[in-house]
C-alpha cells in the first residue's frame, strides 16, 4: 500500500555529451545559473558529470572519459549528445521490480547501486532510458539535493515536463508509464505529481527531445533554446 | 592402481568418509564461470556497464564455439574469466537447460585440477560418474551432472599449468574498473549440507557449513528458491569500500559486491 500512499516522482533528467565544459556553459547561459557540482568518476565508473538542480529537480550532464564507455556507442547511434534519460523515484522496488515483469518488461539494470535500488527499462522501449531508485533516504539519494548548497537559476522555477520521442504508438507507451510507475495517464501524457511527461512520435529521433521550465519571468513564457540537443522550453 | 587410488576406493567401499586429500596435494582453483542467456549481446553489455569492464573484442568470421552450437563471449575479471553463452539452434541441450530452470542462469563452474587421475579415483569412490571424461584441445576435461551438484562442475588439467584455452594470462582481456576478482559465488542445491561435503572430498576443498573454500574462492551451497538451481551468485571483490554491498541481478545471477 506504500506506493498508493507515496506517488512515483520525477527526480531527474540526464543529457549526454561528448563535450561537458560546452553543453555546461551554453546551459548555464541560458538559465542563469552558476556551475554546478563536477564528480570525476572516470577511473571507476568511465564517466564525469555535473549536477545542476533546477527548482526541485536535478539536471546530470554526464561525458564518457574511457573510449570504451556505453555513452560513446549511444553517441554513435544517436548521432551525437542529447537526452539520455529520465530519473524517477519508487517507493517500493519490489513492487515496481513486479509490475515490470508483469508488463513482460527486460530490465537493464536491476541491482543495488551504492546502497540504493536501481532499475533500469530497455530504450529500445521507452525512446529513452527509464530509470527508477528506490532511495535508501526518504528525500534524498547521491545527488543529494538536500545537503549541498546548489546554485540557483535566474530563468526557471522548476521542470514541469518532458517530451520523449518514441517509436511505438505514444498512447500505448504512456499507459504502460502509467501502469508501472501508478500515474495518471491523459492519452500520451503521464502525470507524475507535479510533472507531465509527455510521449510524441518520432521523426527521425527518438528519446528525452524537450525539457519544460518554469519561467520565473512571464515576459518569458514561450522563449526556447535548443541545447545539448534538447529544447528548453519557457512555460 | 596407485596407492592414492586405491585408498580412495577403498573409503568408498567400507562405506566410510574419505580424506578430503593425500598430504601435498594441490586443492582445485575455481579458474571460471559459464552463464547461459537466450540473448548473449544484452547480458554482455550489462555486465561490461556494471564492472566497468571493456568489451572483448570479437575475432573476424565464426567463434570457436559456433561448431559446437553455442556462441560465447570470455571476460576475465582479476584472475577470474567469465564466459557468457547462448544457444544457436532449438536442438542445442542449453535450450532445455535454459527451459527447465526458466530462463536465464549460471551454468557451470570451472575449476583446475593438478592430478586428473587421482580426481577420477575420488568420483569412482564416491559413485560419481563424469558426465564428460574427455580431451578437450589438448587437455582432460572432467564434468559432473548439475542434477548433482546444482550446477556443472568441470575440471581440467590444463597445461601448462597456469594458462589454458581461455587463454586469461595473453587473451585481448581488459581489466574491470568496479571489481578486482570473483572471489567465490553461491550454488542452489536440494541438500546443500550434504553438497558441501562431497564438493570438499571431491574436489580437495575445505568445508565449512555449508561452504566449501578453494584456495582464495568460497563456493557457498544454498538451498534452491522456486525453479533457479545451479550457480546463482558470484562474489566480486569491490574496487571501491563504497560498492561494498551492492548487487546487480544480471543474467539470472546475482553480482554481489564484497
């Protein structure tokens, strides 16, 4: 009964890139905001990133340091950086781990990840990757947006939604969203609390393709950016 | 027959425990362990993501195992090789394997033996007959059933001694970032007590409860949960103390981080 007491969140979002320092300033441009937290986790997990938070929702921007990185086959295939992946939180892993095998789903990743539940669905599937924590604190997990001190932005508020590109039929990927992670479901659109994810066709690229923000702003409403190949869109 | 077999056979005959071993003799070294998957590309890729592993490169043209019926990728984790195989047509004994159990799962664990003959001696007297007693490229391969030991369990004698047909010592291996080696692993058996001890008079181990140490790996025997027997976990050693503890279900095997 925890997960009908406790809704699924949308925790965060992950854009990759061949390129940190670039993808990083041409955000912190647009959202007025000052450098997150860098990690260099190349010598055990291939890869760096910066964490930026935005409202209560944190934006990874990860780079493959060792050539034989998954990221730089992604890349290859996608042509180039761009929304790797949604990030959610479950309140209960065996559940949802459950539910996943009863919608007859592969998981990618099905393991404890320092201390935390992680589970991972193929992209093949959801356009992008689908990642779910069950995280070992009630609100918090590595990222940890509640200890550190994270710049703000000047632009936005808040992320409200995301557009994910999918090859399947929009409207039976997001009911199955909605099944797994218990969310309302409004044709190709699921509501997770205070986000909407939002399932559109693809046209020639699949996955995490727009970010919805806050406008702190109103006179901004309806400006956009595409960076790191994602549209940052004003609402 | 040698004096170290015929003790053996002896044992078995009055119906009493053997020696685990004749003084001097060398324990068996856990060299690898064999997953089987319908799908050999999505459980290779979890595991190079998850131990940080760099993928084997593959040799133009068909592999070596593709005129036995399966394909197979090797890694080696540390000492460690792993080696990942699928099935290629529906006639192919893994295919039952992999129905019986109900999908993917650890096969076999591979070991070496120092002497080949006195192995055989000790199965004779414990009324074990290998299911495979062959050459296999030039060196004895020694198998026993899973339906015994959860899982198969084969042996060689390799030689040289300290390099064989996976070749771990000059094989295109890269090296894991997350873990350093596989330290042992978890065996699913109905009587994991009794498994125990014969793993250890068999295959020159010391038993403890329920876990059989090899040199520096530990085979533990636990008791089947629902259809998963045979090899269900494998024990990595964590690069990093703060990995210690975590897990990764991958292939139907649990990758503990210790």
């Amino acid at each position: 009964m925890q997960d009908a007491i406790k809704p699924h969140l949308m925790r965060h979002v992950v854009l990759a890139t061949p390129d940190l320092d670039t993808l990083s300033g041409t955000l912190q441009a647009f959202l007025k905001i000052a450098p997150g937290f860098r990690n260099d986790m190349g010598a055990i997990l291939g890869f760096r990133n910066e964490m930026m938070m935005i409202g209560s929702t944190m934006v990874e921007l990860v780079q493959p340091v060792k050539p034989d990185h998954r990221l730089n086959h992604w890349f290859a295939e996608n042509g180039g950086g761009g929304g790797y992946m949604i990030v959610f939180q479950t309140f209960d892993a065996d559940a949802f781990r459950a539910r996943a095998a009863a919608e007859k789903l592969r998981l990618t990743r099905d393991m404890l990840f320092r201390g935390q539940d992680l589970i991972q669905f193929e992209p093949a599937r959801f356009g992008t990757h689908l990642e779910t924590y069950r995280y070992s604190l009630p609100n918090g997990w590595w990222g940890d947006p509640v200890g550190r001190d994270y710049p703000r932005s000047g632009t936005a508020s808040g992320i409200v939604g995301a557009d994910v590109a999918v090859e399947a039929p929009p409207a039976e990927i997001a009911a199955q969203v909605g099944r797994l992670f218990q969310s309302p479901v409004d044709g190709a659109r699921v509501r997770l609390v205070d986000k909407t994810i939002r399932f559109v066709p693809a046209s020639g690229r699949r996955g995490l393709i727009a970010i919805d923000l806050t406008a702190i702003d109103p006179a901004t409403r309806g400006h956009k950016a595409t960076i790191g190949a994602v549209e940052w869109r004003l609402v | 027959m040698d004096r170290r077999t015929m003790l053996a056979a002896t044992g078995a005959f009055l119906g009493t425990p053997l020696m685990a071993a004749v003084p001097g003799e060398r324990p068996t070294r856990i060299r690898h362990y064999v997953i089987a998957t319908h799908d050999m590309p999505f459980v290779c890729d979890q595991i190079y993501e998850v131990l940080g592993l760099p993928p084997t490169p593959r040799k133009p043209g068909p592999g070596v195992t593709e005129a036995y019926g399966f394909y197979s990728t090797m890694m080696r984790v540390g000492t460690t090789m792993l080696e990942i195989v699928q099935p290629i047509k529906p006639d192919h004994h893994l295919n039952a394997w992999l129905a019986e159990r109900g999908g993917d799962g650890g096969y076999m664990v591979v070991a070496q033996t120092y002497d080949d003959r006195a192995l055989i001696a000790r199965a004779g007297a414990e009324w074990l007959k290998p299911s495979r007693d062959m050459m296999f490229k030039g060196q004895h391969m020694i198998q026993f059933d899973d339906r015994h030991f959860g899982a198969f369990f084969e042996l060689y004698q390799y030689a040289p001694e300290d390099n064989w047909w996976g070749d771990p010592l000059n094989g295109p291996y890269g090296d894991a970032r997350v873990a350093s080696d596989v330290i042992g692993g978890d065996v699913a058996v109905a009587d994991p007590a009794a498994i125990a001890a014969q793993a250890a008079r068999l295959f020159l181990g010391e038993q403890s409860g329920n876990s059989v140490r090899f040199g520096d790996r530990t085979i533990n025997f636990v008791p089947i949960e629902g259809k998963a027997h045979g090899l269900v976990a494998l024990d990595l050693k964590a690069r990093e103390q703060a990995r210690v503890g975590d897990w990764a279900r991958i292939g139907g095997v649990q990758f503990r981080f210790v």
